[in-house]
C-alpha cells in the first residue's frame, strides 16, 4: 500500500461520536509527542509546521528474495511542511512532503516519492458539518510484493489522486454521516534487466465509493453504530476483466472504559460482484477494529485488525482477503524517552477459479525515541519481516535497523 499517501478523509467533520469527548484515552507516544509539540511558524491565522528527517537504514535483503539475498544502506531525506488553521469554526488544512531514497551499491532502486494534500470542513450548523479534500501521491511499489508484473529493473512508480467529500449530522444521541470518494491509480511501465518491456497499463482504473454510517449514543461510554458502503472498481483496459462492483455491510460499538481503553470494533459481510462472469466472485466475512489500552499511566497497548477484498495482477485470481492483525506496546522510560514494541500477522488468501496462493507475513520490532527537544528527535528501530507462502520463491526473510533523526520548528 502507499506508504506516503496523505488520507483524504472527512474526519475533519465533527467527531462522529461524543463518546471520546468524555474521556480521552490518549497512548504513551501520542503524550509523549504532545508535550514536544513544535512550536510552529504563524502566519496570520494558520500555523506553519516545517519538519525534515534523515533516515539512515541497513536492510539485508532489498529485493525480498527467498535466496541470494542482497543487502544494501539506505539513506532517506524527508522533508514536510505542514499548514493548519486555527480559526474558532470551520478548518482547512495542507500538506506536503517528500522521501528521496539513495542506495549506497544499488543505485537502480533509488527514489523520489512525493504527496501534497489539501482538506477541509464548513461548520453549518451546531453538530452539523461538511467538508472533504483532494490529495496526489507519487509512490513506488516495495520489493517483494505478489502483484508485481514480471521482474522489473527498477522499482514500479505509480500515482494516486483522491478526492473526497461527506457531510455529519448530529441530532441527539444519533448521528448520521456519508462520504464519497473517487480514486485514481495509474501505474508505469517498466522494464526487465534484460530490455523486455513490462505493461503496466493493465492496472489503471478509478475506484469510486460511498459509505454511509448511522450511530447512536447509548450512554456516555458505548456508541452503537452500522456502517454500509457501495463501491465499483473500474479498469481502463475492459480485456483483462478486472472491472467489479462491491458491497460492505458492518455493524459494531466505539467504546470509552473506565478511562483506561477505548476503541471501535466491528463486523459484517463483504462481497465483490465482477462484470465478467469468467471472473469468480467474492463473498467473505469482514471483522476490524482499533482498541487502545493504557495499562499504567506509562505503558499503553494498541491493537488492531483490519480483514478486507483487495485487487490483484494474479493470473486466475478475482482478488485476495487481506487480514491484517497488529499488536503494538509504548512505554515512556522518562518525559524523554519512549520505548516501542509491534508484532503483526497478515495472511493474504487469494480467491478465484484459478487462483492458487496464500501468503502469510510475519512481523517484530522493537525500537526507542529520544526527544532531545522540542525541535530535534532521535530513534533508533529494528524490524524483522517473514512471509511463507505456497508459492515457489514467494518466502522471504528480510532484517531493517533505522536510525533516525528529525528536526522542526
């Protein structure tokens, strides 16, 4: 997925419950990062946030491959700067931001990423409220990933343009909110070691989604809510018979306990109808949700899950069920120092008439922040990634150390 893309999301609307209004259940790193906040640049009514980070990594196996194993130092450069208002109604917000990628002895994998972003909300009424935004992202596609046409020299550059917009609507303990988004994605071509050409233009097409979610406030601690939402995925290229359409009903609580935890979890149904009866369709269970636990004052536990239908390039595949499960552990040492800890779990089960693989990807790490200042952080970080799969050289392992260094104003 894009690393980079800035979400184009209408949560600056009103929040869609008054549930995390009693109580904020806030974890260790989010303290942490408040009390460091920078103190920004103003400019008449908005604050300017300037921020850079040197990112220097050693990775063993760049290429994510099950043999032969190539390890490189990779310096990155990210540069952002980030504009918010800081009006009494209404918001507007932008961003943009940069990773330069170089690579000491493989200079064939270096990169220039971008994204900007703009969003916004118009505060109509009391508890009534629109708003959406647009943002564009140029990304490349890691080493290692299954959809991947062919074996390009370079990595795979794509774009990604969003445009969004929704609308909230609060009326006593109930509340109503929709949103419509359409996204682009175009990918380059590429090319083998060898000059053969590799097409990409197959992967191009516009997703278009509308979701609607309907809440209601039992008391001060639980929200009840359902969530629907439509969505078509339309291919440029109609040869390959990618085109679909798709369905997702969930009904789940966002919950505040004691002070201590809070979170939303979830569950429903998903399917995806193809235009091409050739293609297999999906019908699948869906589960999600996000619960933070602060287990002492210093210690907090964050965990999510997170189970949808994805595209593929796969030959005889429709798509896959993407089920994503994390774990993560932030404990502040001192006012300065934050220690971290994940594990994750992803299984990637592909699904169709011809489809014949299933991917699981195993994760760790571990790492530390130090806040020098409020102007300078340092990190250090560690991560060990292992996926298995059926497939003959799909299993890979791969080790990443990161030091960090960040500086803003």
């Amino acid at each position: 997925m894009n690393k980079f893309l800035f979400s184009v999301s209408a949560l600056t609307l009103t929040a869609v419950s008054g549930v995390y209004a009693q109580t904020e259940v806030i974890p260790a790193g989010e303290r942490m990062a408040a009390d460091h906040a920078p103190m920004g640049i103003r400019a008449g009514s908005f604050l300017v946030i300037p921020k850079v980070e040197l990112v220097e990594t050693y990775n063993d196996n760049i290429y994510a491959s099950s043999n032969n194993e190539e390890s490189d130092f990779v310096t990155s450069v990210k540069p952002e700067v980030s504009v918010r208002s800081n009006w009494s109604r209404h918001a507007l917000n932008a961003k943009a931001g940069a990773e330069v990628r170089k690579f000491a002895d493989n200079s064939e994998e270096d990169e220039t990423n971008y994204n900007v972003a703009m969003d916004g909300r118009v505060d109509v009424l009391r508890d009534t409220s629109i708003g959406g935004g647009v943002s564009y992202a140029r990304d490349h596609e890691d080493r290692g990933n299954p959809n991947t046409i062919g074996s390009p020299d370079e990595p795979i550059e794509y774009t990604t343009k969003i445009a969004r917009i929704g609308a909230y609507r609060g009326l006593g303990r109930a509340n109503a909110r929709f949103d419509s988004e359409v996204k682009q994605l175009e990918y380059d071509n590429g090319q083998t070691a060898a000059g053969v050409p590799l097409n990409n233009s197959a992967r191009d097409r516009n997703e278009y989604t509308q979701t609607l979610r309907l809440g209601y406030q039992i008391d001060s601690r639980f929200e009840a809510f359902v969530k629907g939402a439509i969505d078509s995925r339309v291919y440029d290229d109609k040869s390959i018979a990618r085109s679909s359409h798709g369905q997702t009903y969930t009904a789940g609580t966002t919950f505040d306990i004691s002070g201590k935890t809070r979170g939303e979890v979830y569950a429903g149904i998903a399917s995806r109808n193809y235009t091409n009866a050739a293609r297999e369709d999906i019908d699948e269970p869906v589960w999600g949700g996000k619960v933070t636990w602060n287990a002492t004052d210093l210690t907090s536990v964050i965990a999510s899950v997170d189970r949808t239908i994805e595209e593929t390039t796969l030959a005889g595949a429709s798509g896959f069920v993407n089920t994503d499960y994390r774990v993560g552990v932030e404990h502040a040492l001192t006012r300065d120092i934050l220690l971290k800890g994940n594990v994750g779990y992803l299984q990637a089960d592909y699904q169709g008439n011809g489809a014949n693989r299933d991917d699981e990807t195993y994760t760790a790490g571990a790492g530390i922040d130090y806040y020098l200042s409020r102007c300078f952080k340092a990190g250090l970080g560690y991560q060990y990634t292992n996926r298995q799969s059926n497939v003959a050289g799909g299993d890979y392992g791969r080790n990443t150390v990161m030091l960090r260094l960040g500086a803003t104003y």
